[in-house]
C-alpha cells in the first residue's frame, strides 16, 4: 500500500488468512520479539503507543465512562447529535443485515449512540461495545474509533489489528467528522462488526456519511457567517465605536477598518490576542492592548452573540483611550445583564413592564400550550392562560412560585438540571410530572429555552404541553401482559418460585410443585426449603450477593425434593424493581439438569473409553481447535514429540517450538502444513521425517482431516501419523536389489562376450609359441601373461552374475502380498487406481525369500499402474490348487499384443518408452530361484492378467 494513501483500509486476499497472518505478528509485538513487525505502518504507530501508554494487550473489556444521564443529556441536548442523528439512522438503513453496527462516538472516544440488529447488539455489550464506554485510544487500546482519533483520518481496523486481544473478533470501520468552524474533531462515525462479516465497503460508506455531516456543519457555518455580517452592519448604524464580529471558531468575519490599521486582525483573520476570542461562546470576557503608535491602552470587551436560542459567535467592542476615561459617558461597554438576587424583584416589575409587540403578545395569550417565563434566578416572570388552566393557579399565585415549586417530587432534580442546561444556552426537551393546584398530578411534555435579550441571556422559556396517560390503554396492556406471565408460569418447565424482600415465598407454579413435591399452600409464606442442609452457608452467601447486586446470578447447584431425594439444578436468581429502583422482591428459577448430569458422566466414562483406544494406538493422534491450539494428543505423539514435561493444552505450534527447542522445526512445519489443510478444505496426505536426539530419524505418513461445523465454520483439526520407517527401509532394499541384478546381467553379458575373442587369441599364441625363436618368445610370455589377467576381470565380473546363496522361511503369502498392496497405495491412489486383494485361505505358507518375492509383486503391480493412465482396477487373486498356490494380478489396462508376449522378460527388451527391460527379467530369475512359474495372459484393449505358481 502506497504510504501516500490517506484512507487505509485492509487488502482483503483471503480473509482467515489474513487474520491468521495478522495475529501471528501480534503475537510478535506483544511478547517483544526484536523480528521486523509486517503490519501497516499506521497501526504499527499505534501499537507503539498502546505500548508506551501501558495498555494490556490482554484487557478484558473496555470501561465505562459515561452513564445513562450523560448520554440521554447528550443526546437531547447537544445540537451536533441532533443533526447528525438522521444520518446515522440513514446509514444503518444502507448497512442493514450486513452483520455491523452503526456507532457515533464524542470528540473523547466515548460513544453515545449504537443501533443495528439486537442479536448483535447483545453480542458488542459482551466487549462494551455498547454506549457509555470509553472507546479512546489511551482506553481501548488501537481500534477503528480511537485510533481516528489520533490520527484524524478514516481507517478500518481488521480483526487482530487491535492492540486488545478480546477484540481481535470484530472489525471497524471509523472517519472523523471536523467541525469547519474550529477545525476540530466533533465525533465519529463507525461500522462495526464481527471480522467474518469482512465487507471492505464499509470504509467508504462511514467516509461518506461524515462529508455529509461535514457539508451540512459547512452550510450550517456558512448561514452563521452571514447572519454575524448583518448583525455588523446593524450595530455599524447604532455606534461609531470600533468592534467586530467573529464566528465560533474565533475567527474575524467583519471588522472597523481601525483594528486593521492597528495590526490588531492578523492575516489569518485572528483577532489578537487569539486565545480570548476562543473563550467560550456563552460568557463575557474583557482585556486590554496598547496602541504602540501613541502608547495608549485600549480595552476590549467580547460577548457571545445569539440567533435561534444558540451562540453562533461573538461581537467585540473596542473603547479608545479618550472616550474610556470620559466619566460623562454611559457605561456602553456592556450588554445589559441579569440582575442580581438583591434586585431580583425590581428587574422582573422592570422586564414584565416591558410588553412585546401586539403580535407577538396575542401569540403568548393565545397559545394553547402553557408558557412560563422565568428569571435567570428561578422566580417566574409570567405565564400565558394556558398556563392557568393546566395548572389551577391565577396569574397572582403564580407570580409567586419559584422554578422547580410547580413539579412533584420526583421531577424537581429532572426540572433544575433542565432550567440551568437552559440558562447556560443549551435547549432542553424532557418528560416531567407538575403539581395541580388542587393536588393531582399532570403528566407534561416540557421544552426548555433561553430568553435572549440585546444578545444576551436574561431568562429561561418553558413551554409545557399536558400529557393525558391512557389508563385503559395501560390496563389493557397490564391485563395483557399478566396472561402473558401466567401462560408462561403454567406452562414452562422450569421450577419458579417468587419471594419477597424477606425471602419468603409469595409464589409457585406447578413445575415447580411437578419438581420438588411440595404445594403452593405448604410454602406460601415460608422461606425456600429446597435448600439441602450442606450447602446452607453457601444458600446464605448467595443471598447476600442478590441483596447488592442488581444484576441476574446464574448458578449450578445441588436441591432437595420433599421426599429427601437430591436433584442437580441450574438455578437463576433475578431482583424484580419497584417504581423507584428498589429490589421489592425476587424471582428463583431452577431447571432440573440431573438428566444433564448423567449424561455428562457417560460422556466421561465414553471419553475414559476412547482415550484409552487412542492411547492403546502406535500411531500419532493429535486433536487441535479452529485456532491451531492442542486439545489433545494421545501417548505415541507425547513420546514421539518429547512432550512429557510440557503442558501442552491450550498451546499452538509456534508456542510449543519455543518451548521445545530440538523439535522447532518440526513444529513450524506442522503450522504450515495446518494452513494448507484450512486453505485446500479437505483431507491432505504426505510425509515427514522427524529426527529425535541420538541422530535417529522416524518418517511418518501424515493425515490432517479438517472438521467443521454445520454451519460451515472451523471447528477442529485431526492430524494422524503412521510410522513408515520400515517400509521405507524395505523399498530402498528393493531398489538396491533391483539394481544389482541389473549389474549382474550386465556383468554376465559383458564376461561372455569379453571371453570368447580372449579364448581365441590365447589359442592362436600358443600355437606360434612353438615357432617362435628364443629372441621373440619373451614378447609371447607378455601377451600369454595379460590375457590370463582379462580372463581373471571376467571371472570376477562371473562371480557378480552368479545366483547368490539365499535363506527360504516360511512365510504367509497372504500377509505378504497385503503389505506390498498397502505399501503401493499412495502410489496407486495418486492414478486412480483401486487395489483389491481376494485369498481362498489365510494360512498359505510358501518357502522363499521374503523381498524378492516383495520384490516380484511390487514390479508387477507397478507395471499394471503405468499401463492404467486414466486409473482403474487392479484386482489380486490368491487360489491354492493342491501343492501349489495360484497368484493373479489382473489390469484393466491398454493390454500387450501377442506377437510381444513371447519377447517378455528379454534384458532391456521393454514396452515402455522409458523402461530398461530389467523388471520382468528379475521377476522370471527369481520364481525361477523359488520353483515357481510365471506367466502373462494378455488382450489389447481389454488389460493383462499375470498368473505365478509356486510351491506350498
């Protein structure tokens, strides 16, 4: 990936691959290996971080930092959410049933929204994945979330590219949103979802969904640029004071042309100094600057600018020297502001004395829904005839009561918190319950807004619309919902007792009566009896736990029925809530599991039976999980792999070389291998040599069996291993034994054909040696004396061609010809080829010498395969006829013409294009050595059957 990239999202080649390649580096960076860490190099920065910040990779589950008031506070209340709110419902809608989640979460990393399906809301609240916890990366560790954060751009995070373990299984898709106005990150918007979900177009949709939030914060800018401009050129007409107006990023949007002459607006539009035209919009802050022209000092004076109930921005007056030290001149420098409580009364005959225009006074007479205005201290200003009528007061009584005197009790803290939310700027929407004149209580709906004044905040807007509560609608629904619970407690077949705050029993249902024998009329009223005389301390623990917590408590445990009998349970106990949060009483469940339990004990004893089977096997078993890791090996792969002494379970190949030195390699090729068998789906087989301290070796025949669930997901791996050393050991012998007859024939050919000239030369010399002369005989002697040395190099080459002394036994035929066939059955599999073997007897026993006769079968079957390119069946026959036994192998193969059969056997006479017509050769040599006979039936088109006979 380019390192020019902004957005970075994962290159998805293979999904399992991927996470697996991912996790193993993880795996590196965490325990410290100095190796280079192939990661992205965004993420590897994070990590470092992580690192450096202390993080545990292994942190169970992220924390909580905000609580349900915050949020619904948040949600209600901050103008951002709510115009970012229809987006995210819009891009839950594009992501539906594509398994993610939709998130939102504050410039903090704390999420304050989360919608999508239930199923896998529940499953996200099991890693806090949920609103209120606290998603930053100095938190949570690298994740989609904090990590955008950090770096201010769009990023997907997949699977094991977070720093925290526990979210290894989910990927996220995260873009910052940044506010135009002050450059900063406001939010961010994420997908989340489990890692197989693996969809890469998430990226791009949580990126288009925050330029949209962004073009609406730039249009929404770009209005409040506008109306501050206008508000400049009202105030321009009302003084002929400097000042200027400035956006909510601090930022000069117009200004008298003195302040620029000052030098008072840098080039980048700021207002010196900066940092107090970035105080917050809702307060009044003044300082002062000297002209360093004439050495005066100027004092400046910011105050937030309101439109529609919110701070858009700021206005700045700037007071010359000469009119500031003027004593004639009103105090002009500031807004008009809220009285104190001293005065309070005075400024409310002061603001009611000032009545709106007649329009706006018939809207506020004549409002249908009730509206108070109060003082920035809570006294109430007025109220509308709407107000009157909900509440039963006239003007007079009302005049007198405070902000939170109209709400019951349980609304007051609800109401004050709204009432200052409000004051400070902030509209609030809330439920609320007031106080009747005449007692009853009205259940309202209640707007909270600020009275804007001169630009500047003198009171608090309450409208309040009554809400009537169907009461027949709510007894319907309670009718309902109560024959809900009795079908439910009638028909389950779980016991269910409820008891009170004293744990006495208030009721039972029949599954419960069904279960432990008792009635409903001998426990009313009596604390549960089910409770054996054991486990009474532990009965009594649990109490107290159920007492401070509010939370369900499951537990497996031991009851008693009536008649003594004990019964296996799995008990629930859940605290049932009052209208105001107390636990009035409690609900115990308990399912009889004693079946369960006895199933679960055959299952053990079946376990016993077939770890004893595995264990009783030479050959190598080793069970592991979908994620590599050992569950199970029996005592040969213990032994075979020196795993005594290690507590192998629960660990992976690579954690089991570092603790296994000698075998590391073994072990990595055993990952490897793992790979290639999730990769291909299916069985593989093959072979590896294994060494073992001492400079032993052992080959093993190696199958690897992937299982899954029915669902198609990895849920283990059966590797199996079978010790071919000998059979191994027996093929090389057979090959040298093969080519030693090879050598032998050539040696036979090369000393005869080499001793019939020497015979003749050595014949003529002796007949010139009688004529020869004294002079000459000497050269005769020589030629006499190397002709005896090549007669001696044949003889020996004759010594190499001659049968070799060989030991017969007694040997099963049968077994022998079963060996050769398991022993070709790679190769035979590999062409498709089937081998069957059919005996009339189990007990024929021939004299002979137990490899060649491996040899002769091996050489025979191998030919019938080569001559099956497509595949096809080979079946062996063994028949015994008196004395004799009958072996035939049987191809389906091309077949062999007639006029070549009689050529069969020849040395290098052969039919195929590469063969050195030797194999044949051997065979007939050595039946011919054990007596037998062997002969070749053969068709074209129809396959070749080879029969041996030899003797019992």
């Amino acid at each position: 990936m380019s390192s020019t990239n902004r957005f970075y999202t994962f290159s998805y080649h293979g999904a399992s691959n991927d996470k697996l390649l991912i996790e193993q580096e993880w795996e590196k960076f965490v325990s410290g290996c100095s190796a280079p860490i192939n990661v992205r190099p965004f993420m590897f920065h994070s990590w470092k971080r992580c690192l450096e910040q202390g993080i545990d990779p292994h942190l169970i589950q992220i924390p909580y930092s905000l609580g349900t008031d915050q949020i619904q506070e948040y949600v209600t209340s901050d103008p951002l959410f709510r115009m970012v709110k229809p987006l995210l419902i819009k891009l839950k809608q594009y992501a539906g049933n594509t398994g993610y989640l939709v998130t939102f979460s504050n410039p903090a990393g704390e999420m304050v929204y989360c919608d999508g399906d239930l199923s896998l809301k529940l499953k996200a609240e099991d890693i806090h994945l949920s609103p209120g916890a606290n998603w930053s990366e100095s938190s949570a560790g690298t994740n989609g979330i904090g990590t955008s954060l950090v770096t201010g751009l769009p990023l997907q995070v997949f699977a094991s590219e977070h720093f925290c373990q526990e979210i290894h299984e989910w990927t996220c898709s995260a873009a910052p949103i940044r506010d135009p106005g002050t450059g900063k990150i406001a939010g961010i918007v994420d997908l989340s979802g489990f890692w197989t979900a693996n969809d890469p177009r998430t990226l791009a949709a949580v990126i288009r969904t925050a330029r949209e939030i962004e073009s609406l914060l730039y249009n929404q800018l770009r209005i409040e640029r506008l109306r501050l401009a206008q508000y400049f050129v009202e105030l321009t007409h009302r003084t002929t004071l400097p000042l200027a107006v400035l956006d909510r990023a601090g930022r000069v949007v117009k200004a008298s042309p003195i302040l620029y002459e000052k030098g008072w607006i840098s080039p980048e539009h700021s207002l010196e100094p900066p940092s107090f035209a970035k105080e917050s919009l809702s307060s009044t802050t003044t300082w002062e600057m000297t002209d360093n022209l004439e050495n005066k000092r100027w004092l400046f004076e910011l105050s937030p600018y309101y439109y529609g109930g919110e701070a858009i921005g700021s206005v700045v007056h700037a007071l010359p020297p000469e009119i500031r030290a003027s004593p004639s001149l009103p105090d002009f420098r500031h807004f008009p502001t809220s009285p104190t409580l001293e005065n309070n009364k005075a400024a409310s005959e002061e603001r009611t004395a000032a009545q709106p225009a007649p329009f706006y006074q018939s809207l506020f007479r004549h409002h249908p829904d009730a509206i108070f205005a109060y003082d920035l201290q809570g006294f109430l200003l007025e109220a509308n005839p709407a107000a009157e009528r909900l509440l039963g007061y006239d003007a007079n009584e009302l005049s007198s009561i405070a902000v939170c005197d109209l709400a019951c009790p349980d609304s007051k803290e609800l109401k004050r918190k709204a009432f200052a939310q409000a004051a400070g700027g902030m509209q609030q929407e809330f439920e609320a319950v007031f106080r009747h004149k005449q007692g009853h209580s009205i259940h309202a709906m209640v707007n909270s807004f600020p009275i804007i004044m001169n630009n500047e905040i003198v009171g608090v807007f309450e409208t309040v619309r009554g809400i009537q509560p169907n009461h027949q609608q709510m007894a319907e629904d309670l009718k309902l919902t109560k024959e809900q619970l009795e079908f439910y407690l009638s028909n389950t077949e779980d016991a269910i007792l409820v008891v009170d705050a004293d744990f006495h029993i208030v009721k039972v249902n029949q599954a419960c009566e069904r279960m432990f024998g008792w009635t409903e009329q001998e426990l009313l009223g009596k604390e549960p009896p089910m409770v054996p005389g054991h486990l009474e301390s532990e009965n009594e623990d649990m109490r107290n736990h159920m007492l401070r917590s509010r939370h369900v408590i499951p537990y497996e445990t031991v009851r008693q029925r009536k008649d003594g009998s004990l019964i296996h349970v799995n008990h629930c106990a859940a605290p049932l809530f009052d209208s105001k949060g107390s636990a009035a009483a409690y609900v115990l469940i308990s399912r009889d599991i004693t079946a369960l339990h006895q199933m679960h004990d055959m299952l053990i004893e079946s376990e016993k039976r077939l770890r004893t089977l595995i264990n009783s096997m030479p050959d190598l078993v080793i069970f592991k999980d979908d994620q590599g890791k050992w569950l199970e090996a029996n005592n040969t792969a213990i032994a075979a792999l020196n795993l005594e002494k290690i507590d192998y379970q629960g660990m992976t190949d690579r954690e089991l070389a570092s603790c296994n030195p000698f075998y590391r390699e073994t072990f990595i090729k055993c990952s490897l291998s793992d790979r290639r068998v999730w990769d291909k789906g299916s069985l593989i087989r093959f072979q590896e040599i294994i060494p073992h301290p001492g400079g032993r070796s052992t080959i093993l025949d190696i199958i690897k069996v992937p299982i899954y669930h029915g669902d198609g997901r990895r849920k283990g791996l059966i590797v199996i291993g079978r010790d071919i050393t000998e059979l191994k050991q027996t093929e090389e012998l057979l090959r040298k034994t093969e080519k030693l007859a090879v050598v032998g024939q050539l040696a036979a050919g090369i000393a005869h054909e080499i001793r019939n000239p020497l015979t003749t030369l050595k014949g003529f010399l002796s007949l010139l040696q009688s004529a020869t002369t004294a002079t000459n005989i000497w050269y005769l002697e020589v030629m006499l004396s190397e002709i005896e040395q090549m007669e001696s190099i044949t003889d020996q080459l004759l010594t190499v061609a001659r049968p070799q002394t060989i030991r017969m036994e007694k040997r099963n035929l049968e077994a022998l010809i079963r060996q050769v066939s398991s022993f070709l059955y790679p190769l035979a599999t590999m062409h498709n080829v089937q081998i069957s073997v059919e005996s009339d007897s189990s007990d024929l026993l021939v004299e002979c010498e137990e490899n060649q006769l491996k040899q002769v079968f091996i050489n025979i079957i191998k030919n019938a395969i080569e001559a099956m390119p497509q595949g096809g069946q080979i079946a062996m026959k063994v028949r015994r006829s008196g004395d004799f036994v009958s072996v035939q192998v049987a191809d389906s193969g091309c077949g062999i013409p007639q006029n070549r059969i009689a050529r069969l056997g020849e040395p290098f006479y052969s039919l195929k294009e590469k063969g050195t017509g030797l194999g044949l050769m051997i065979c007939y040599k050595i039946i011919k050595e054990h007596k037998g006979t062997l002969q070749i039936d053969s068709e074209v088109g129809r396959g070749t059957t080879v029969e041996i006979i030899l003797p019992l």
